[in-house]
C-alpha cells in the first residue's frame, strides 16, 4: 500500500519514456511509486499482447499502479478483469487527463472532464471489478474551465482512493502556468489523498507541498535525463560526474535487456536530456543519432560521461 503520510513522491505516467528501464532507474534513486505508460483499454481488450507489455513491471517496483484510458465501461471491465490475471499491479489509475486529441476525439483521457456521470460511472466500474488494492484517478482542472473542486468530490463519492491532479486545464496543454492554488481547493473538497502534479522539481517542490497541503508529488518531465531528482527532492546531494555515467549505462543497458537492437534507437531520446547543458553535447547528439551497433554507442556514452 501507498503510505501518504510519508508524502511519497510518485513517477508520472509518461507516454514513450517511462518504461520498465526508466522506472527501474528512478526506484534506484528514491521514487516511492511507479505507474505505467498510459493503457488504452480498448487496445488491452483487441489487442493484447503489446498493451499486456506495457503493463508488465520490474522486480523492484513496490507499489506499482497500471494506468488504463477509456470511454466505454463495457471495455474498461474487460481491460480490468484482464489486468486481474497479472500479479504485482497494487492499483489502476483511470487517466482523465490525457490532452492528445486522438485520445479526446475518443472521449477519453480529458475528455471525460466534460461528463463527470460517465467518469462516474467508469471509476465505479474499475472499483467493482478490480482485484487490486487501489483504484485512482489522475486528472487535470478541468477541460476548458477549472472545476477541480467538483472532479476531486465526483471522483472520491465513486470510490477512488486517491487522485492526482495536473495543475493546468486540457485547454492549457502543458505551456499554460499551472494552477497550484486549483490543487489546493480541490485538496480541500476531499477526504481522500490527493497528489499534486505539473511542473514540479527540486527547487519548488516542499514550496509545492506545503502551498497545496497534499499527501504527495508526482514528477513527470523534470525526471527525463534526470532520474535522480527524486533523491534530490528528498534532501540527497546532486549526483557526482561518476554517478551520473554509471547511471547513463546502468540505463542503457537496461534498454538492451529490454528492447535488445531496438533499445539503440530507442535511447536516444534519453540521451539528448541526460547530456542537456553539458559541453559539446549538440556535437555528441549529432555523432550518436548516426550509431546502431550497441557496442560502439555504449563506448561513446562512456567517453563523453567520462
């Protein structure tokens, strides 16, 4: 179980990135809760074994919540009684605030923002369902207009046990400023533990804490290329150049491990964050974007963490 009065600092389900390596790093270095990449129920349902490999976790990932995304309940009861047969899933996160337009067109992810009696309607169907421990929400402000008072009270009367919210409205994508004091007021409406999410790091996350009175963070992009930021967060010191090159490789060979060939090209995207504001980084980029073979791209992270 989840122990909110350690204010435990979460991974934020990141589509493309937060992967078995990635979360796998991150638990190394102080993050008390995973989640997965966001699940379309209805790919879990026709399609099986690629969505199946999303949800599977790595050994060290205690608590570990499975986010699923939907419209229809009759879908969404089939995703779960299918993520009823997995082992280690401690919760399912019902994503509600996914802004992509492919996932609202489908009036899932934010969508359901405009309809609370049918976000209703599916966090009580996941309740009844699942055989997991938890059942969770993770939402923004709103669709257009900040509501989160009335989406925190919808979400706790249908039986969630907690829910995060992203400080912005699906209108404000992830430029506009996010809205802690919203976070707070929906903080206020609820009994349930409520998790404060958008835009928070090292800098301003006690300040964040503190402002909005919530039972934890969830970190998202400031964990790309930085995955010790949660031990920083916790009051650790920056990490050493030494550190920061075994992680780097500790990560990529998580990559192979997982992806084998595939994992080259997959980890440059990780790469272009890790060496962010380092010198000759841009040339660095520029020489492993044209590498495929493992062993030659593993020894250029060595020479340039060096």
């Amino acid at each position: 179980m989840i122990d909110f009065s350690k204010k435990p600092l979460f991974l934020a389900p990141l589509a493309g990135f937060s992967d078995i390596p990635l979360r796998s790093v991150v638990r190394r270095f102080g993050a008390d809760v995973t989640v997965s990449e966001m699940i379309s129920a209805n790919a879990l349902v026709y399609e099986g074994k690629k969505s199946l490999a999303l949800a599977q976790k790595a050994k060290d990932e205690n608590p570990y919540i499975v986010q699923i995304a939907g419209s229809d309940t009759e879908n969404i009861k089939k995703a779960v009684l299918i993520l009823n047969e997995l082992d280690g899933i401690d919760g399912i996160d019902l994503n509600c605030g996914c802004p992509v337009p492919k996932v609202v067109k489908q009036c899932s992810g934010s969508a359901l923002l405009k309809d609370l009696s049918q976000l209703s309607r599916i966090v009580k169907t996941i309740k009844s369902v699942s055989n997991k421990k938890l059942t969770s929400v993770k939402m923004r402000l709103g669709f257009d207009e900040k509501i989160p008072d009335k989406i925190a009270i919808a979400c706790e009367e249908a039986g969630a046990d907690y829910i995060t919210i992203h400080g912005r409205t699906r209108a404000g994508g992830y430029s506009a400023q996010v809205d802690y004091e919203a976070i707070a007021r929906a903080k206020q409406a609820v009994k349930i533990p409520v998790v404060a999410n958008g835009d928070i790091d090292d800098k301003n996350a006690k300040e964040v804490l503190d402002f909005t009175g919530c039972d934890g963070l969830m970190i998202g992009r400031a964990s790309i290329g930085r995955p010790w930021i949660f031990s920083e967060i916790k009051g650790g010191k920056s990490v050493s150049d030494e550190l920061r090159r075994e992680i780097v490789l500790a990560h990529f060979d998580a990559m192979l491990e997982r992806y084998g060939s595939f994992g080259v090209g997959i980890f440059r995207k990780h790469l272009h964050q890790y060496s962010k504001g380092m010198a000759e980084a841009s040339a660095f980029r520029d020489e492993i974007n044209r590498i495929d073979d493992a062993a030659i791209f593993r020894t250029k992270i060595e020479e340039f963490f060096a």
